[in-house]
C-alpha cells in the first residue's frame, strides 16, 4: 500500500516508472477539487461525470506518454485540463456556461451556523441568497474568480492557473467584482449584515 504522505511528484513518478496504484492515490486525492470545478461550470450531473472521466484518461495518456514535465504541479495541471475540456463541451453545443444552484446541488451553501437562532439564521439565509444574486449580475470573468475564491477556496495563484492568466489579472478581477457589487448593494439599497 503506497503513503499517502507521498507527495504529488513522487506519486508521479512511481505511476510512471509503472506503479499503478501510485495513481489511484493522485485521483482519490484530487478528485473532489476537479469534479466540483466541472460541475461548477457545466450544471450537469452526467455531463460532469463524463468530462470527469475524459480528463483523467487524458491524464493517464500524457503521464504515459511522457508529456507531463514535473515542475510540482500536478493539481493544476489536471485542472487545466478538465477547464479545457469544459470549454471544447460548451463550444461543441454552443453554449455558454451557467453558474447556478440547483434542487440537488448548491455551490453556494453556507456551512452550519450553530448558536444561531431561528431569526438569524432566516437573516442569513437571505443574505447568501441576496449575495448569490449579485454575483449573477457580474461580467462571467468577474464572477468566475469570485466563485473560486469564495466558494471553492482556490488561492489567487490557483485561480491564475486555472483560468490562464496572471495572478494580478486574478485579483483585479476580484477587485472589480467586489467594487461592481458594492454599487449594486446601494444601488438597489440592500442591507447585508449577519445577525
């Protein structure tokens, strides 16, 4: 049984040099990260699991075929991968991605707040709900780094990576996300403080 202490580059390697498991423990690792980030994009269950699915054998392909060059970082090098794959689906049906939340999933749920009464927790709930909207009316680039910060917990470099520019377009994509949300709030009058 492999360490599961083994960092990514060394798992890499073993796969490569034909220790199979090596690679069961990079996708048990990763696997949550990388399907969360296509259903965020896609909306749908199915589509998500077969790009999923795609991603990773074109993983297994190029690790096999040794056109992965080790600079230390697998993660986003898979999800860059999976990113693109997203984008050749929606050019295919010609469409554009849609973030939103569904009866079955919620990319926006908040964690448990205990200590809460009834009253502040409705206070909250509406505030997410409220938050959610404004991040709606944001431009697509602008909403994208929003929701991978906030929601998904992505550090600014990550989302660089991910997203393909540098990590000063990263931040001043959330920067003028933040500045555009805050003229919607008086905009429209909105209170948003937590109880």
């Amino acid at each position: 049984m492999l360490s599961k202490s083994l960092t990514d580059v060394e798992l890499v390697r073993r796969y490569v040099s034909g220790e199979e498991p090596a690679f069961e423990v990079l996708l048990h690792r990763h696997k949550r990260k990388v399907w969360s980030h296509i259903f965020l994009m896609v909306r749908d269950r199915e589509v998500t699991e077969d790009l999923f699915q795609d991603a990773f054998i074109k993983v297994v392909h190029h690790l096999k075929e040794g056109r992965y060059n080790e600079e230390g970082k697998f993660l986003p090098w898979v999800m860059r991968i999976a990113h693109n794959l997203v984008i050749d689906h929606f050019r295919r049906n010609k469409k554009m991605p849609k973030v939103r939340s569904t009866d079955e999933y919620d990319v926006f749920a908040t964690h448990a707040q205990p200590g809460k009464n009834v009253e502040e927790q409705l206070v909250n709930t509406q505030i997410d709900a409220d938050v959610r909207k404004l991040i709606d009316h944001l431009p697509p680039e602008q909403k994208e780094v929003v929701v991978m910060r906030t929601y998904l917990g992505m550090s600014f470099k990550e989302i660089a990576e991910q997203t393909d520019v540098s990590i000063n377009t990263a931040l001043g994509r959330m920067r003028y996300a933040l500045i555009n949300m805050r003229k919607l709030i008086k905009q429209h009058g909105m209170q948003l403080e937590r109880a």
